[in-house]
C-alpha cells in the first residue's frame, strides 16, 4: 500500500474527496483488473475512453480514480483527482508508485523510423557478452537477461514498464535498452522515466494514419529528446537531414554518427557483400557479420551508445564485430541451388527501399531479385502505392500479397498498392492474395544464384486477418518451399 499523497508528487491536479490518509494498493487503466483500494486511470485511448468506465470501477473497489473530467454521478468514498492528461498523470504516478526504478539502472531510449529494434538488441547482446546484466524492451521481445517476457507493443504501457524495470533491478541489471515509438510519446507512456541517454536513428514516411501529418510524426519523435535531462546523452543521425531537428529543444549533451559527414563517430564503408561489411569506425578497419548501409548506422548507432555509457572501444568493436543483428531483420538463407531468400520487416517505403538497395549493391552478376510485398490493414494507406513503386523500381520480378490485413480485405489492400505500379512495369508485377502461395510461387519462379525478398512481417511468428491471429512464419515457409524444391527429382 502507498499513501497517495506521495503518488501525486509531481502531479498538477484538482481533487474532490480526501487525500491525506488515502493509500492505494494498485495502479490500474484497465476497469477490469480493478479490486478494493485501487487507483483506476481514466485514459483516452485510440479504441476506448477510460473515462466510461469510471463508475464500473467504483462499483469494484477503487478508492482513488484519475480522470481528465469528472463523472455525472460521483461516489462519497472514492476519491478523484482531476488532470490536464491522464496518461501523463499515470506515468507519473506510476514511477512515484514503484519508487522511480529508472534511476535504478542506466535506461537508453532508442526511437526512429527504422533500425530501432535492431540498434536496442545489439546493444543488448553487447553488453550482455562485456559481461553485465542487461534488459531489453523491444518490438520482437522484452528480455531480463536470458528470460524471455513477450511482447505486445514496441513500447508497452507506463505501468508495464515500471513493473518490468522492476524486475530487471531485482535481477541485477545495470542496463535496460528500450525502443521508443512516436505511439508511446504521444501518448505518454514513457512520462515520468528517467533516462540515461536517448538515440536516434532516421525519420521516414511512416504511421500517418496516427499522426496525420508527416509534420506531426517528426514532433513525435522530437517530443523524446525535448525531455531528456542535462545528465544525459543525445545521440543522432548526422546523416539524416531531420537528425539535428531532433536535438533542437534538448537539454541532454548532444553527439552524432554518420556515414557521409562529419560526425562525434565517423564511418565508412569499405566492403559491402553477403558476407558482411568491412567498415572504417574512428581508423579502425572492422569486419562485421551483418549487411548492408543500414546496417552500418546500427553499428554505429550502437558503438557510440557504448562509448557514451564509457565501455572500452577495443572490447565493444570486437564483440560488435561477431554479432548477428535482430530476428526478421536481412535474415537470408540459401537453398541448395544456391537462390538466396532474404527475411525482413521492411514495412515502410524506405525500409523496403535501403534493402533492395542493398541486394542490388552486393549481388555479384545477373541474379534476378524477385521481392514478395504486402502492406498491412487498419495502417497508413498513402504508403501503399509507394510501397509497391520501391519493389518495381528496384526488382526484377514484384508479388504483392497480404501481409496483415487485420479487419480490411486483402485484395482491396494490393489494389490499392496496384495504383503504385506503371504501365510499363504490370508485366512483372503479380498480384497473388494467399502469402504462402505467394511465397511458393517466388521459389519456383527463382533460378539458381536468384535473390528473394520476402519483405513486411520479419520475426512474426503469425498473420493476422479479421481479428485472429493464425500461425505464419516468412522464414520457416521459405525453408520448406526450399527444401521441397531442393528435393523434387529432376527431369
């Protein structure tokens, strides 16, 4: 039980009904997980109003209910604090309920378009192997060391994320890299945290569905960096032309990296192949497993997060060096032909775009590149045509197929994608709706040395159509299809 005067610290309210000798036994958002004495959080979130179902949590139990205007009809025993923003308020309150864990362990925020979830899990798995105990708060999963905590958002919910620093500090952990969503700062869920650094890796067209305007999206970003205190570090893309923007506001010591200008940390690359890249960091020539110019930023993004948390530069190049990036992110395997079959989350317009740039730069010959394309339901729709204008540009052979269309319907969605393509381009572009299907016919269509782009889910390990989320794995389909080609007895 906490006294709920000393939650409120920091919180700008209004009240009706006593506070001085009220205590709280839980933080809730959720009307359904409240019982006796608990704090319900009025949020207004994109499905439902909190605000609702105030009063179904009065029936429950709760003594306190945070809200951004009061009910009709008002309890006697339950006590109401009235706010400006309730999501605030919660991540407020919630870091005063958990005793401010942030400023347990050292917490670097990662945000961008693209790259975050691999830049947070190299640096998870650096530091993991300079010998640390580390947490991971990320898109594909969130990890106290080697245990496994599934994800549900890129960023979860401020009470989660308390909880989950929680654990991470009763475990030992020094260090937690989190990715940060445009989502998650603009609906305030990383309020109240305190952070040790914050990185930034690029801004491109993506999530306008949510925030309406490319203008609005950058704000998002921004609004990360505007919060970060004096005692921390902001580490950018210099490369990025809204990289500086990001910094404007800040009050955090500002650092860069990049490729092609000056930079605090300065690369360049040398080789770029299947194999992996050969990069010049701070004139120091390091071999690394992982491929292609995006794949050089998270490097670096990485190194320089490592050198800002004062890690030796020889020690952190040399395990950078043998470590492989994030699940779903240019994941390849080759068949016995020799075609090469590439897994990756490209969702966005220039993700998908930064891979087949890469693919095209380090194939060797005339290999076909045949990518497999969908864009997902219940998103942004301006980026489909776009989406499939990339994979034409830069693809020998497009299929544009479902991805997750939640609660619209697939063909409607690759119509809609088919806007994108030429005339000149309709006859090597397929529109096939079922994504196995698609997958098998890519394999089939690819000849020995030819390269298959399975672009849009990455490391999901499911489909989701009409609500449901039904078993699919890019990965391991594309391994079976492989193999039953590999095995069919040849004419």
């Amino acid at each position: 039980m906490k006294k709920l005067v000393d939650i409120l610290q920091g919180v700008n309210f209004n009240t009706q009904g006593e506070i001085a000798d009220v205590n709280v036994k839980s933080i809730c958002f959720d009307s359904r997980k409240v019982e006796t004495d608990s704090m319900f959080v009025a949020t207004r979130g994109t499905v439902s109003d909190g605000h609702e179902f105030m009063e179904s949590a009065a029936i429950k139990g709760a003594s306190v209910i945070v809200c951004e205007e009061l009910p009709a009809n008002t309890y006697p025993n339950v006590t109401y604090i009235l706010v400006d923003n309730s999501s605030r308020a919660m991540g407020i309150i919630a870091a005063n309920f958990y005793n401010h864990p942030s400023k347990k362990i050292k917490l670097v925020g990662i945000t961008g378009t693209n790259g975050k979830t691999t830049i947070a899990t190299l640096l998870f798995k650096l530091f993991m192997q300079l010998g640390n105990n580390v947490g991971l708060i990320s898109t594909v999963e969130n990890k106290i060391n080697d245990e496994i905590i599934p994800s549900t958002h890129t960023t979860p919910d401020a009470i989660s994320i308390n909880e989950l620093l929680i654990k991470m500090i009763e475990k030992g952990c020094d260090y937690c890299f989190m990715e940060v969503s445009s989502h998650a700062t603009i609906q305030e869920r990383i309020a109240g945290l305190s952070f040790t650094g914050g990185v930034f890796s690029n801004i491109t067209h993506d999530h306008l569905d949510f925030h309406k305007t490319f203008d609005e999206y950058i704000k998002a970003k921004k609004y990360f960096f505007d919060q970060l205190p004096k005692s921390a570090f902001a580490l950018t893309n210099a490369d990025d032309k809204r990289g500086n923007v990001m910094l404007q506001n800040t009050d955090a010591y500002k650092k860069s990296y990049a490729l092609q200008t000056m930079a605090d940390f300065k690369g360049k690359i040398i080789e770029n192949q299947f194999s992996g890249l050969l990069i010049n960091i701070d004139n120091l020539e390091v071999w690394f497993k992982m491929i292609g110019s995006f794949n050089a930023y998270n490097i670096l993004a990485v190194y320089g997060t490592a050198i800002l948390l004062e890690q030796d530069k020889m020690k952190v190049l040399t395990i950078l060096s043998a470590l492989d990036g994030a699940e779903g992110r240019f994941e390849y395997i080759v068949s016995a032909n020799g075609t090469i079959g590439v897994v990756d989350y490209a969702h966005t317009p220039d993700a998908l775009k930064n891979v087949l740039q890469t693919i095209q730069n380090i194939r060797t010959g005339n290999e076909k590149i045949i990518s497999i394309v969908g864009c997902g339901g219940d998103r942004d729709k301006t980026k489909r045509p776009i989406m499939a204008e990339v994979a034409c540009k830069l693809s020998n052979k497009v299929i544009l197929t479902s991805d997750n269309p939640r609660t619209e319907d697939a063909t409607t969605i690759i119509k809609e994608m088919e806007v994108g393509v030429s005339i000149t381009n309709r006859a090597k572009t397929l529109s096939i709706v079922d994504r196995k299907e698609a997958i098998k016919t890519a394999c089939h269509l690819a000849q020995a040395g030819d390269i298959i782009l399975l672009a849009g889910k990455g490391h999901e390990k499911y489909q989701d159509i009409a609500g449901v989320k039904y078993p699919f794995d890019d990965k391991k389909i594309l391994k079976e299809q492989f193999d039953l080609l590999d095995n069919t007895p040849k004419k």
